[in-house]
C-alpha cells in the first residue's frame, strides 16, 4: 500500500516511523513518504497521486484547509472541525477525515482513565488549527466547561461561535485565564509556544494552578515542555503531546487499513527517538 503526508515544511517529520512499525505490526507491506509541496504546487501534487492512485495520506500545515476542494467527500466531524488532516482512497473516491481531536481524546483517557467529563472543567489554550479539533472533541464528550484562552481573542470567540451549542465556553483574555487557573481540572496548551528552538517560551503563567490539575501540551519538541515543568512543580499530573501523534497515527491508519495497530512498544520507543537517543 501507499501512504504518505502532504504539508510544507515537513522534512522533519516522524510520522513514516510511526507508520513503519504500525505495518509491521499489522503485516501490511507498504510506503509512507514525505512529499515537501509548496503551496503552489498542490494541484500538480494532488492530480499524480489521482494517477499514481495512492491508498491514503496525511495533511499538515498549511494544506489543513486548502485539500477540501479536491476531496469526493468529507466526514461529518471533519466538516464540523473545518479542517482535514487525513485522506482515504476509496475506490478512486477521496474521503476527508480530521483525527486531531479524537487522537487527542483517545491519549488523554488512555492516561486518565478515571476522569470523568461530566464532573471536569477544561481551560483550552489556543485556537488554531489543532484546537479546533480538539475543543470539537471536548465538547462532544460533554465536559463540564471548556473555557477558552488565546493570543487573538477574535479567533476564539469565532471558534466557539460556530461549535458551542451547549453555552459551556467562556472565552477569556490571556491575563483572566491565568487569574481564574484554579477553576480548572484539566488545562490544554495548543499554542506553538514552547516549541523548539523557543523552549523557555510559556503562554500564561501557571502560578495559580491548583494541585493535582491534568497539565497537558500537545507540543512534543521537546518532550517535556517548559509548560508540563512549571505544571508539575505546582503540583500538576503532566500529560505529554507525543502520545496525540501517536494515537491520531493510529486512527488514520485505521481509516486507511480498517486495521488497530497496537501501540504498546511504540510509545516507549518513539519518547526514546524525541529525546534524541
Ligand atoms: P496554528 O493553527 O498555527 O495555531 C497556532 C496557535 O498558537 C494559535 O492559537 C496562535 O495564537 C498561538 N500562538 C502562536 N504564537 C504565539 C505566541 N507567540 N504567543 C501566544 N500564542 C501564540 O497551529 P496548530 O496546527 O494548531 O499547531 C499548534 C502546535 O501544536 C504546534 O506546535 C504543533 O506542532 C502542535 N501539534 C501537535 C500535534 C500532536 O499530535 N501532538 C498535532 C497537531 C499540532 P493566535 O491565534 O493569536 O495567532
């Protein structure tokens, strides 16, 4: 089979590892390839793959939106999100699906198996690409609250806007966030900040994190972000972002394949290549 990602700049990345060992897991022989497309060269990209008849691909910055015009069809949840990070052939139909959120969702009950939505308040920090999957997913699962912080207010007040049915949002300004952190049972940082090579960047101060509150970043380089350290020197349990890019793998490779890899040595393996060992 042949799979690969879409997206600009993505030399970097370590998805053709994971899904290496998700086929061989699986006994699936098979490809992932990174194919680096300028913005400019998408359509060319997209009408070789209609020939080459690729089985699936991934989508990454900044195609997250750009693919939709040239999809068949998109999942319902992937309409919802505005966005697609995963594609399906389907007998020479594109199929259209966002594995963010659920990647997200499926990592965080695999290390809290206990949280209870109905009962946990969630601060979301961020409002990009990435968020909108995961507030999408939060939401669905019914959390009490999920209030959202952001840089540009205006991007989180549309976000909520177009999903928040329920009135369970408040969105709030940087500053208020970091006042009202001991509300919160579980804090989600989506933002670029603390990104290599900025890793002593942090985008609110956690000095009123109440203990035992989830701290989780979906940033996993580094590993551990400067973001889950202050968390967990206030007495935050730290969730880190590496385990979403495995568990969001592992549902595109499902669509692709109908096929659950299992991920059992690969979550040890993969914090071992990002600590860069
Ligand atoms: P995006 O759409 O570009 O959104 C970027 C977000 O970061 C926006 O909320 C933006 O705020 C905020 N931001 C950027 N620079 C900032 C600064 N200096 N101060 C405060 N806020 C700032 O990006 P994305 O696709 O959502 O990705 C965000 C991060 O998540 C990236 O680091 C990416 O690698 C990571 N990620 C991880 C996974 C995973 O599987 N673990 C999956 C997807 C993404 P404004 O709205 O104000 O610009």
């Amino acid at each position: 089979m042949k799979f690969g990602l879409l997206g600009f700049p993505v030399k970097h990345s370590i998805s053709p590892w994971i899904h290496e060992q998700f086929m061989k897991k699986t006994g699936i022989a098979g490809t992932y390839e990174l194919f680096e497309t300028r913005p400019e060269s998408l359509e060319e990209r997209i009408k070789s793959w209609r020939k080459e008849e690729i089985d699936g691909f991934n989508v990454t910055i900044p195609f997250k939106q750009d693919i939709v015009p040239f999809l068949d069809k998109v999942e319902e949840e992937a309409k919802q999100i505005g966005a697609v990070n995963t594609v399906v052939n389907q007998n020479g139909e594109w199929k259209g699906y966002n594995t963010d959120g659920r990647g997200y969702y499926r990592s965080l009950v695999g290390s809290f198996p206990d949280l209870v939505p109905e009962l946990s308040s969630v601060l979301l920090i961020g409002a990009g690409g990435a968020a909108r999957g995961i507030y999408h997913v939060l939401v669905r699962e019914g959390f009490q609250r999920v209030d959202i912080t952001n840089r540009t207010l205006e991007k989180a007040s549309r976000l909520v806007r177009e999903e928040d049915e329920n009135k369970k949002t408040t969105v709030l300004s940087l500053k208020q966030a970091e006042g009202n952190l001991s509300n919160y049972d579980v804090v989600i940082q989506t933002t670029s900040v603390g990104m290599e090579p900025s890793t002593e960047e942090i985008p609110i101060s956690l000095d009123n994190l109440k203990r035992g509150t989830i701290v989780s970043d979906i940033v996993y380089k580094p590993l551990t972000t400067r973001f889950l350290t202050e968390g967990k020197k206030r007495g935050g349990v730290i969730h880190q972002g590496h385990a979403m890019l495995l568990y969001q793998a592992q549902y595109a490779f499902e669509i692709w394949t109908g096929k659950e890899a299992p991920l059992d040595s690969v979550l040890q393996q993969l914090e071992y290549r990002l600590r860069g060992n």
